[in-house]
C-alpha cells in the first residue's frame, strides 16, 4: 500500500497555465508538507499544514496555493506557471510538527513548463 | 554559507569498500534525519538522530551535538546504494537539507 501518494508523476505544461498536484497519505499523520527540488537537488520547505491548519508558508510566489480539504490531504496548486517553476515537487508527511518524527515521502512530481 | 554542509558531494566507490558520508550543521537542532534518494527520484527516510548512534542493516549513523557532525557509514557497500544521500536537519517545525552526496558504488 502506498503510504503518501502524489499525482501526477510527471507534468509538461505551457507557460500562463494552472496547474494542480495532488498527495494522500494513509498514516494517520496530522502534519503534511510541500517541498521544492531545483535542478541541483537541493530541497526546499514550501508549505506545511497540521491538522488542516496552516503552519509554514515559506516565501514563495504568491502564485503558489495549497490547500487541505482534511488532514489526509494536501493538494498544490499552482497559477500562472513559469518556466522558473520547473522542479520536482515532493510532498510528505510526518505524525505531528516538530521535527523529531521521521518523515514519509511521496514519489515526487516533476513539473516542467515549457 | 549553508547552514548544512554535507561532504564529499561526490563519491565512487568500489564494492566491498566502507563509505562515510558527513554532515556538519551550524544552528541549533532537535534532530537530524538521514534520507536517501534513488535514481528514480523517490526519497525514503533512513534515520533520525538526536544522540548517539543508529544502526540498520549495513547502514550507521552517528551524531555528535557538541562538535554540530553526523556521519553516515555503509559497510560492505553494494551497487544498490547507488543513490544520493541528503543530511537534514530539524529546528522548530522545518528541516533544512545539506545538497546531498552523490554516492556511485561500482561493481
């Protein structure tokens, strides 16, 4: 069974358009997280959500919504892509804030706009 | 200058060889998380540190909080642990990653 599930895989989309990912996870986790992976693999905190509650948004381009209908899901949606935008999104999850939890990844999506 | 700081960021290694991956971090933390990345792009969790020293399989990790070092051994490397291998460390709600360490095992 797939633990935290992201998709799509893989999105090749036009500049000026939105786009939405999607991720589910099915442990009981109240905390989820969006990070960004650039072209160096260099990952970057995004969003978190606790319990459906906001609790890191990180400067990123306002361009840049997620959203938590409940605590299994986070979904990311993104308006206006650029090419900038181009990387591999990962979400996760972990039992509750604080790091002192292990983390659970999903497979990542990787977005290209072209 | 990062505040995770991981070395080498590239390493060949022949199987059989030991290989140590070090992290070394400048700001205060409640944990540090080992993870690891495949060709295939997915990122499993490998540890989380607080102290001491962990151990699964051929794969250890350290961690000394005064001297802000962590350190990743893999005995009897194998092809398989091919893989980028990411130091992370965890202060209040985030983690900070390190840039990886590419770790290329050849047959």
């Amino acid at each position: 069974d797939t633990a935290v599930s992201q998709t799509p895989k893989y999105l090749v989309t036009q500049m000026g358009n939105d786009k939405s990912i999607k991720c589910e996870q099915n442990l009981g986790h109240d905390t989820m997280y969006w990070y960004k992976q650039d072209s160096k693999k260099f990952l970057k905190i995004m969003f978190s959500y606790n319990n459906k509650e906001l609790i890191i948004n990180e400067t990123v381009p306002n361009r840049f919504s997620p959203k938590s209908p409940d605590k299994a899901h986070l979904n990311l949606h993104i308006n206006s892509l650029e090419l900038g935008d181009s990387a591999v999104y990962f979400c996760a999850s972990s039992p509750s804030t604080g790091t002192t939890y292990g983390y659970t990844f999903g497979s990542g999506t990787r977005l290209t706009v072209v | 200058k990062n505040e995770v700081e991981q070395s080498p960021q590239n390493l060949t290694a022949q199987e059989g060889e030991f290989i140590t991956i070090n992290c070394s971090y400048s700001v205060g933390i409640s944990a540090l998380h080992w993870l690891q990345q495949h060709p295939g792009g997915g990122i499993v969790s490998l540890f989380m540190l607080s102290s001491g020293k962990k151990k699964h399989g051929r794969l250890i990790a350290t961690i000394n909080i005064q001297e802000k070092h962590s350190s990743l051994h893999i005995t009897a490397s194998h092809p398989r642990d091919s893989a980028v291998y990411i130091c992370a460390v965890g202060g209040g709600s985030r983690l900070t990653f390190g840039e990886g360490t590419q770790l290329t095992v050849n047959p």
